[in-house]
C-alpha cells in the first residue's frame, strides 16, 4: 500500500492530489491544510468523482494534524503563499521559508522515511532548506521546477512548430526563476529530429524567452500563481519516484561537484526511482550553456544567503 501526503490544499496542492489519484499512483493521499474545512472538502469533492471516473485511490483530507500523514512514501510539501501579479519568486523567501521549515519537521515527525518534493517558492531555495533542516540523504529531497519549467518549454515549442505536444521533447534547467532557468534549445527535437530543422534560431530564442516567463504570464493573466501544469508536474515526480520508473526528469537537486557547484539545489537532469534521486546527469555543456548555468547558480546562491537560518 503506498501512501502521498501533500502539505497545502491550495490550488497546486490540490491539483497535485487530484491528478496522482486519477493516475491512480498511489493508494491513499492525504491533504493537509491550516485552513479549517478547506483539504475536508476538496477530498470529499474529489471522492464523489471517484464512480464517475473509476479512480480507486483514496484520498482524505485533514487540518493541521499530521498523525494522518504517518507512514507517508512521499511528502509533497506546497505550503506558503503564492505569487501576486509583479512579484518575484523570490520575494517569497521570508514568509515561506518559516512555513517550510516547520512543515518538513512535522512531516518528518510521522514519516522519517519520506522522500520530499518541494514545490514552494522560491524552490530551488526552499528545497535546500529541506536539506539543512532535515538532515536527510541528498536523494530523497527533490525540487519539481525543472518538470515544470521542461513542460512549458515543450508547449511553447509545439506551438511554433505547429506539432502535438506528445510529440516534442525538450528540457530546462538552471534555476527555477524567469531570468535564471535555461531552455535547453540545443537538445529539444520533434520526433527524434532537432527542432532546428524546422524553426529558425529567432524562433528558437522567442520560444525559450516565452518559457522563462511562462510563470509570470500566467501570473498576470490569472492574478495569482497557475496551478494546473505545477500540479501535474508535481505528481509526474511522485508518479516516477513511487512506480520506481528510472524517469529522466530535471529537478532541483543538491550539487556536490557536479557541474562544477557545491553546496547548491538547482534543475539539472534526474534519473528518478525508488528512494528518490537515483543519479544526476552531467550534460556535456557547451560554452554558452556553461555561462548561463554559472549565472544561474550564482543567482541562486544569492537568494539561499538570503534565507534566515
């Protein structure tokens, strides 16, 4: 019987818990939320779905009681605020970084054996904050941005190349930030063949400037931080890590010499399995590719100086 707790039933959260039920990855989700009634409701709402849908996973809802989240696989942590229309990730840093600290220490309380994947902003930050407050093996504390930054590189590619998303590939990473990730356009393909076949390299810069403020559009469009994509990508994670897929999905994971950084979370590809992070992929950069991730991890240890432990 596996088991997915997610900490916050906001708009990702809730998604997030959705979309793992429909897929059916795991047997049993529990939400959590301070807000009394809120994960209650939406479990409920979710469950009476369930006939409609043929979804046999349970999903249960609770307040501020982590004795329901024992046991836990994996621990999907969402809490804090979102974004508002103008606002960095980054701006984020000290309200959330107190919510996080103190969430991971009561998941933890009840599922010592838990791989964690933040999705709180700023993630690259708050998950290295995962990784000093918990002492936990560098495996098993994931950051979902690179899933979803990867996501929107590859719907903004379909979109030029006028393809079926299912048909491109594509990745991002660096920093989960829209001046800090990087669109790998160099390695993105429609069907095998390399997207610069079909699109000119002024089409190929607009796509990968389209997707480093993918978050921000949505942002301004919605008023407040999208939560479709974030949700699913956030289960696509828990989906590779409890089915024990092997997935290559970039990820913020911690640096210890790879890519030439220490002591640092960032997107990078991931091989993801049982217990988390299996192995860290090292590309082959080129020299611009090199520049740009030595910018974006400086980026990121600026905003880590920043956190208030």
């Amino acid at each position: 019987m596996s088991k997915v707790t997610v900490v916050g039933a906001g708009n990702v959260g809730a998604t997030a818990a959705n979309v793992i039920a429909l897929r059916e990855v795991a047997d049993e989700v529990v939400m959590i939320d301070i807000k009394e009634g809120v994960s209650e409701g939406k479990a409920m709402d979710m469950m009476q779905t369930a006939n409609l849908l043929d979804m046999n996973t349970r999903i249960t809802g609770v307040t501020n009681n982590y004795e329901a989240t024992k046991d836990s696989d994996v621990v999907v942590i969402t809490s804090g605020i979102p974004r508002k229309p103008g606002m960095t990730r980054e701006e984020l840093i000290g309200v959330n970084a107190g919510i996080v600290k103190q969430v991971t220490e009561s998941v933890l309380a009840h599922s010592p054996n838990a791989v964690i994947v933040c999705v709180s902003n700023p993630m690259d930050t708050m998950t290295y904050l995962i990784h000093k407050v918990s002492g936990l093996p560098k495996n098993r504390i994931i950051g979902m941005g690179g899933a979803l930054d990867s996501s929107r590189f590859k719907y903004y590619l379909s979109k030029a190349l006028n393809a079926n998303p299912n048909e491109v590939e594509g990745f991002v990473i660096g920093g989960h930030g829209d001046t800090t990730m990087i669109p790998m356009k160099r390695f993105a393909t429609l069907r095998g063949v390399p997207v610069t076949e079909f699109l000119s390299a002024e089409e190929l810069d607009k796509v990968a400037a389209d997707t480093m403020v993918g978050g921000a559009t949505l942002t301004k469009l919605l008023g407040t931080s999208a939560w479709y994509a974030p949700g699913a990508a956030t289960a696509e994670v828990v989906e590779a890590v409890l089915h024990d897929q092997d997935a290559v999905i970039p990820c913020s994971a911690l640096l210890e010499g790879e890519y030439g950084e220490n002591d640092l979370c960032i997107g990078v590809p991931c091989v993801l399995g049982k217990g988390g992070i299996k192995k860290i992929l090292e590309l082959n950069l080129n020299e611009e590719e090199k520049a740009l991730f030595q910018k974006s991890a400086e980026a990121v240890h600026k905003t880590n100086a920043a956190l208030p432990c």
